[in-house]
C-alpha cells in the first residue's frame, strides 16, 4: 500500500495547517522519498512481535509504516504541535502511544517495560551524537537501532583503522555499525545542506573488547585523539596531561611498548584491541606509582 503522507505537496499542506515553521533547531526536515522510506522500514526488519521506539514522529510519514509493519509503537516527540497533532492521523491505530517531550529525558524503562524493542528513527541532526549514546548505554538498551543520520557521521561511525575517531570507538564498543543506503538531500523538506545515510546498529552480546571500567577506558582513548595529529608518543602524554593526569613521555614510551603499539602511530591507526592494551598497561604503570599525579 502507498504511503499517503509523503509526498511533498503533503507535508507542506500539514505544516501550514499547523501554521508551522521548520524549526533548524530541533532539525525538523521531514522525509518526502519513499525509496528511504522503505529502506528504513526493511533494515528493521520488523514483525508484528515487535516494539518500536520511534525519536522524532514529526508529521507521521515513517510513523505511518512502523504501525503498519510493527507490534507496538511509542512515538516521542518534543514538539508539542506535532506530538498532538499525530494521534489524529492514525485514529485507526490500537498499536500506537505518542508521548510529548525530549528523547534524552524519558524514562525508556517505564515505556518499553521488560520487552525487547528496536529504535527508528529520522533523527533530528543537532542532537544525533547523543542520542546514539544515550541508546547504547540506557538500560533496557534497543536490539537493534536503524536511523537516518548525516552522510558524514554515519562514515565516521563506521570507520576502520587508519580513520577511527572516538565516535567510531564509542559506538562499536557496543554494536555493529553498517551504512544501509545513501540518501540525498533532496529527500527531504526543507532540504538540508548534505546528503544522509541509513545506518544501522546491531548491539553486539558483549563489548568489543573486554575493560574493568569503561569510563576509564574511554578517557584513556579521548587522551590519545586530543592530538590526533601527532604520534602517540607524544599525543598520549599531552592528551593525559590536558587531563590532569601526568606522565612523563618516557613512562608513556614503555606503556605503548608493553601495548606492543609503535610509538610513532597516531590515534586513528589503533583498533580498540590496541587501545585495551594501551589502557591496562597505562593503568599498571600508574598503580607501579612513580609517575602519577591521579589514576587514568
Ligand atoms: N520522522 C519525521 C520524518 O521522517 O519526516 C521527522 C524527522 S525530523 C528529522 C526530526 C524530528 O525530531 C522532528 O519532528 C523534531 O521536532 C523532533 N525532535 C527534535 N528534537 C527532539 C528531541 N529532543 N526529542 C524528541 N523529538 C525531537
């Protein structure tokens, strides 16, 4: 069945009856391309047993879908217009909850109960970096998310050595990241200024790599990439040291050489195997003492 929210002429006629500017803020540019549509749809591969948390109804065009192909859908939306306006275009819909407010604030756990459930969403730009770690660390954590995203982060988010970042680690400790489809600007309205992509997050049983504290583990990799640029026989001191945390550059030579990482590489280069190496034996030349003002 055709999807009747989304052609263009639509979402302008919902948005003037609403008397409704896209707001830049809250990244408010609504899909019109049902070929993206459709990629989201099947990238989540959803059943009637699933639950569904969409960010970011808007005007309902992907919503439209979700209650169509999903068990259950918990639509959360900041805007108040919008939240309000969305129960009356599905009045058909048993399987739909909107609840009216910010992604980063409500209470997942009291909306999804001890089910399982998957994330979709066209997510709204300003805020993508920390939704995406607000869903890999909030407990109960989604299965699996499937969410538009900037052409940019999503190449970031799924990059291998020698192009990692620490977005890149921050989300593969977690899940499995893969591009599902690009998707042009001209899909939306308004348009943005670049193009998007489909990407898709598979939560990984366990971490990547195994650490005793993963606040730690990721401090000592934000070190490294403080100076990106520079080889980690530099950048790693430095990056400490703008820390509060200090270690004198030959101290950081023999870290990396019990990591087995050549000091002349640079951030970007390590897997995150190497950086477990690099942080366990940061962690026990600090714990041997001679060097340390506090505990990476
Ligand atoms: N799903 C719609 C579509 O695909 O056409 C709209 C997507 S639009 C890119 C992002 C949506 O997220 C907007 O409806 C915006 O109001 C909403 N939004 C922005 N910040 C939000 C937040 N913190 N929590 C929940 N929704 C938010």
């Amino acid at each position: 069945m055709e999807n009747p929210y989304i052609t263009p002429g639509r979402v302008r006629a919902a948005l003037n009856a609403l008397d409704l500017r896209p707001s830049r803020e809250l990244g408010q540019n609504f899909l019109v391309d049902p070929g993206a549509l459709q990629e989201i749809v099947s990238a989540a591969e959803l059943s009637s047993d699933d639950t569904v948390v969409e960010i970011g109804p808007g005007l309902g065009v992907l919503t439209y879908e979700l209650l169509r192909h999903a068990g259950q859908v918990i639509a959360i939306e900041l805007d108040k217009r919008l939240a309000a306006r969305l129960p009356g275009e599905f009045p058909w819909a048993d399987n739909l909850t909107v609840v009216q407010g910010d992604v980063l604030r409500v209470n997942i756990g009291e909306l999804v109960g001890e089910k399982s459930y998957k994330v979709v969403a066209n997510l709204p730009y300003q805020i993508t970096s920390a939704i995406i770690r607000h869903f890999l660390e909030v407990t109960p954590t989604p299965q699996v998310l499937v969410i538009m995203v900037q052409w940019e982060v999503a190449e970031r988010i799924v990059a291998k050595p020698p192009n990692m970042s620490v977005l890149a680690h921050s989300v593969q400790y977690y899940a499995e990241p893969s591009i599902v489809a690009r998707v042009p600007a001209d899909s939306f309205v308004p348009a943005p200024k670049v193009d998007s992509a489909v990407l898709r997050l598979v939560r990984r049983p366990q971490p990547l790599v195994q650490v005793d504290d993963v606040d730690a583990f990721f401090r000592t990799i934000k070190a490294g990439f403080l100076q990106a640029r520079k080889k980690l026989s530099n950048a790693l001191p430095n990056g400490l040291a703008g820390m509060g945390i200090t270690i004198e550059k030959d101290a950081a030579l023999q870290v990396l050489a019990m990591a087995g990482v050549d000091p002349a590489r640079r951030a970007e280069t390590l897997t995150m195997e190497e950086w477990a190496r690099v942080h366990v034996a940061l962690r026990q030349r600090m714990r041997a003492g001679d060097n340390t003002a506090a505990e990476a």
